[in-house]
C-alpha cells in the first residue's frame, strides 16, 4: 500500500474526529447562551465569564472547524467556471488553489501569529474585563492552530486531487 493513501487517509481521520467532537461545542454554546439570556432577563442578573465562555466556543468551532469544512466541501467557492469543468478540470482547480493560495495563507498565519501568541504566553494574558476569563492566551492560540489543521487538510486535498490527475481515480 502506498504512502500516499495512507497519509490522506490519517489526515481526513483526524480532520473528522476533531469536527465531530467541535460539534459538541455547538450544543454546549446554544445551552450557555441560553443560560445567559435566562439569568439577564428572567433573574436581572449576569456573568462576564459566561458571555465570554460563548466567545471562547464560537472561537473554536470556527477557527478549529475550518478544516472539517474544507474537508466536506462546505468552503465558499465561486464556482462560475468551476461547476462546468470536468472532475479532472476540478481537480486541477483544486490542487493548485491549495498549492498556490491556501496552504501559503495557513503558513503566513502560523508564522505571523506566533510572537503575538507567545507574548500572550509569556505574560499568561488575561481578560480585560472583571470577572472575565484569566485565559485570553487560550484563545490566541486557536490562530497557529487553525492554520495547522487547515494546512494538514489543504494537503491531504492537494494530494486527493494530485492522485486523480495522476493516476485517474479519487
């Protein structure tokens, strides 16, 4: 068996597990939500960590979740041209948007983000609000791993769609 199924195959693994269990964060920031909503209008009270525990959530779903989405064709695509081409002509679309433009993107986001993610780090950053969340580095650092997860994906779709060029087949 080549290495090459072998290493989309892993990758797509790990994309869909991370997706199903980000999935749960969904259900876990519609019930916060809620709660929050609950206690500020039902009981005239409310929490700063709460709201900012809705941020946080919304934060990983979607820098975390960018992956999963790529990886189940659910990115927005302009597709004037793109739906007329053949799966070959697709394919070429898709491999050299990944080679040329997404895997670039996710590693000028890694690399830029690094310093203002370890000096957030480095001084344990905190929120800015009373009663807030003592963890905003947390939160930085979904910006070096969105550019990971989506970088392991735009690869394993590169490669997906270098193996239909070459060889004719998904």
């Amino acid at each position: 068996m080549s290495l090459l199924p072998l290493t989309v195959r892993a990758i797509d693994r790990f994309t869909e597990a991370c997706g199903r269990l980000l999935s749960w964060l969904l259900l876990a920031m519609a019930l916060l939500t809620t709660a929050v909503v609950l206690l500020r209008y039902g009981f005239n009270t409310g929490s700063i960590m709460a709201q900012e525990a809705i941020i946080y959530l919304h934060g990983c779903v979607f820098m975390l979740g960018a992956a999963y989405t790529l990886k189940h064709d659910g990115h927005v695509r302009v597709d004037i041209f793109y739906r007329r081409f053949s799966p070959r002509g697709q394919a070429w679309i898709n491999a050299l948007g990944g080679v040329l433009f997404l895997m670039p993107l996710c590693g000028f986001i890694f690399v830029s983000s690094w310093d203002y993610v370890e000096a957030s780090w480095v001084i344990r950053e905190t929120s800015a609000d009373a009663g807030g969340i003592p963890a905003m580095f947390l939160l930085k650092t979904l910006l070096p791993l969105l550019a990971l997860n989506l970088f392991l994906q735009a690869l394993a779709e590169t490669l997906r769609n270098a193996a239909i060029l070459v060889g004719g087949r998904d």
